[in-house]
C-alpha cells in the first residue's frame, strides 16, 4: 500500500507523468541498451524493440500500477503482476536486475521531467516502484521455486523429435529430452520461451505455449512463421522454419504462463483465433485426458480453412468431450462445409452460454479486445474473462 505521505504526491503529478511515460520508456531502453548492450541482444525482444510495443508496454504497466495504488488502494493489480512475472520467469529476470532498472528508469525520468521532479516527487516515484517491483520479486521467487529452478536458471536442451508442417506458415515441434527423462509436468496454458543463436551472434528468446495434453512424455510447441522481412520481427520464427530439424537440439525454458486452468467443475468457453489455438488444444487435451463432464464451448476464428493450425485434432478432441460444442468462423471458408462453421468474423454474441461460464481467450489483441467487449456486453463478470497476449502485453491496466 502506497504510503499517506505519498499518495497525495502520486494522485497530483500521475497525470504529468502519464503524459510523459512513453517518452520515460523510450529514452529509458536508450540508457539501459548503452550500458548494457548485451541485454537488447540475448534479452529483449529485438522486434518489439524496433515496433515500440515493448517501450508501449512499459509505460503501461507503471501507469496503470500507479493509478491502481491511488485509485483502488485497498486491491491489487494481481491479474497484471502475474503476466510479468510469468514472462519474466520466462526469460530468467533475476531480483538484481531491478536495480538495474531502477537507475535507469529514474535517469529517464529526471531527464524527461526536468525540474519538475523534486525531491518529493522523486521519493513517491520511488515508492512506486518498488511497491511493484518487490511485488514481481516475490512472485518470480514462488514461480523459480514452483518450477524446481533456481532463481534464472531456467534454461536445458530438448531434441526435436518430429517437425510437422501444420499450414503453409505454421509448423509444430515434437520436444523430448535426449537421455529419455520425463519432460515434466506443466499446466493447460502454460508456454516455454525458446533461445535460439542468430546469424549475427544475437540469443534472442520467443515464447510458445506448449499445445500437448501435461501429462504427455513430449513436449510440443507450433510456430506461426512471422512474415515481415524489412524489420527484425519473425526472427525466431523464420530461424525455427528454416533450421529446427529432427534430431536437432533447441535450448528452452520451464514451463510458465498465467492462462491456465484450474481445477472446477463450472462451463468453460475456450475463444481463439490464428495460432492462439495453441494453448486451447492444451486445455482440451487435458480435459479429454480427465475425461470431463463439463459444459465446454469452443470458438476458433480464422482467415481460411488451411490457414486454421491442428484444425482436425481440434476437432477430435472436441468429439471425445460429451458436452462440448465447437463453432468456427472463416473469413474465407472456401469449400469448409462442416455445420459448425460461419462465414466472417467471430460472432459470441450468437452463443448460447450458460450462466457462470468462465472464458479464455487467445488471438491477435484487436480481436480478444472485441470478444470481450461482447462478453462484457452480455453480463459475463470482467474477473471471468482471461487472456493470453503473444508478445508485449498492451492490455494492461485493461482488466
């Protein structure tokens, strides 16, 4: 809880600061990458460094963190915490790191700000930050812990088992551990980050959900091939295309991820679209393993038929639930003649949901935003809807 002496400060100087905090976070990364080159290289998403959406992200979380410590001083920002910590885990951030931030981060500031940051503004500030910061430390901590990893160590090699071409654009990855060790358990929803060596020396990490049923003896994870070749986005994606071979070994993480099932008995409503399909088939394979009565709808959206990834296996596990229904959009169904497809865009105000359904969603921002406005629209509670962002989340202070 923000302090008496510094809420006030916080409530008075939150608007000059949110007006500002985009360009806190740019020249903060430029200060952070001059003294630490190697954390943009082997670290940071090189992609989302170029496109602004990590700097985005940043000056996201600071300010919707603030404005939830004045605002709404008695909750905490939970659902927002454990997404970066999850993807910090993911990456193996450490608790000294902070520190790192912190000086740069507040040079930023007072470079940005100017006279503006007085003592007093400087000490709130301060506050601030480390209220979020050691919050984040202490859930890293249980997920290293959780995990069986010791703080950042999170890192070991798996050797490709089986490489499918799931579309023209996608492929999925069987991993297995060389010396036949179990691959070890996870939850439905979880993903792993994958660190791969670049033709310019770069170790840049991405982040897959991990698509299997938990308690499967492999592992697997499906790439969607970023397209886009005048920027450093798809670097991951089009190397793994190009490179990832059976036989091959890949270096990846734990398991972590905060889009996860958990253990209940209510109606689920699994929504995604394009490759955010990946987590949903972990969470049905799960629930066919458990052989679940539960009232499951799922949605899945896409471009076309070919472009939908593990369309049939999705189906499959679909039938093998007794209460589950599946509903598919195509904006371009082509010859797709099954009854559970429309043409167009996803429509879940179309649905027949029962009350007390709990919804996951995954798929490009844009159209989770329009789902759950649609479910917001229809009276689902906001603490029933849960997400996956791919990659910076933008969404924040969102919930």
């Amino acid at each position: 809880m923000l302090s008496e002496q510094s809420t006030p400060v916080i409530r008075t100087t939150l608007p000059v600061v949110g007006a500002a905090i985009g360009d806190i976070a740019e020249l903060f990364y430029t200060k952070l990458f001059d003294d630490r080159p190697e954390l943009r290289r082997d670290l940071f998403n090189r992609g989302n460094q170029a496109s602004g959406e990590q700097q985005k992200a940043l000056a996201g979380s600071i300010a919707a963190f603030a404005s939830m410590l004045v605002e709404h001083p008695e909750a905490r920002p939970d659902a927002m915490l454990a997404r970066i910590a999850n993807k910090h885990a993911s990456l193996g951030i450490t608790s000294d790191q902070y520190k790192l931030v912190h000086q740069h981060l507040f040079s930023a500031i007072g470079d940005v700000l100017g006279e503006a940051v007085t003592d007093e503004v400087a000490a709130a500030w301060d506050e601030v930050y480390w209220l979020m910061a050691n919050a984040l430390i202490a859930i890293e901590a249980r997920l290293y812990q959780g995990s069986g990893t010791a703080e950042g160590e999170i890192w070991h090699q798996m050797e490709i088992a089986e490489r499918r071409e799931e579309t023209p654009d996608t492929v999925s990855l069987v991993l297995r551990h060389a010396d036949g060790r179990p691959t070890g358990s996870f939850r439905p929803g979880q993903y792993i980050s994958v660190q791969v060596q670049l033709p310019d020396g770069a170790r840049q990490i991405r982040q897959y959900s991990l698509s299997c049923a938990p308690g499967s003896p492999q592992w697997r994870i499906t790439v969607k091939r970023v397209h886009g070749a005048a920027t450093p986005e798809g670097e991951v994606s089009s190397w793994l295309h190009e490179h990832a071979r059976v036989g091959h070994n890949l270096t990846v993480s734990a398991p972590f991820g905060d889009l996860v099932l958990p253990e209940a008995e209510g109606p689920l409503l699994l929504v995604s679209a394009g490759v955010g399909v990946t987590p949903m088939l972990a969470m049905l394979n799960h629930l066919a393993t458990e052989a679940t009565s539960r009232l499951v709808t799922v949605v899945h959206a896409d471009r076309t038929p070919v472009d939908h990834a593990h369309r049939e296996e999705q189906h499959r596990l679909v039938q093998a639930l007794p209460n589950a229904t599946l509903h598919l959009w195509y904006e371009e169904p082509g010859a797709e003649v099954r009854p559970e497809a429309s043409t167009g865009r996803a429509d879940v105000t179309t649905l027949d949901l029962p009350m007390g359904i709990t919804a996951y969603l995954c798929g490009p921002l844009p159209f989770m935003r329009a789902v759950r406005s649609d479910l917001l629209r229809r009276g689902l509670p906001a603490a029933s809807i849960h997400y996956e962002v791919f990659g910076p989340d933008l969404w924040l202070g969102g919930e």
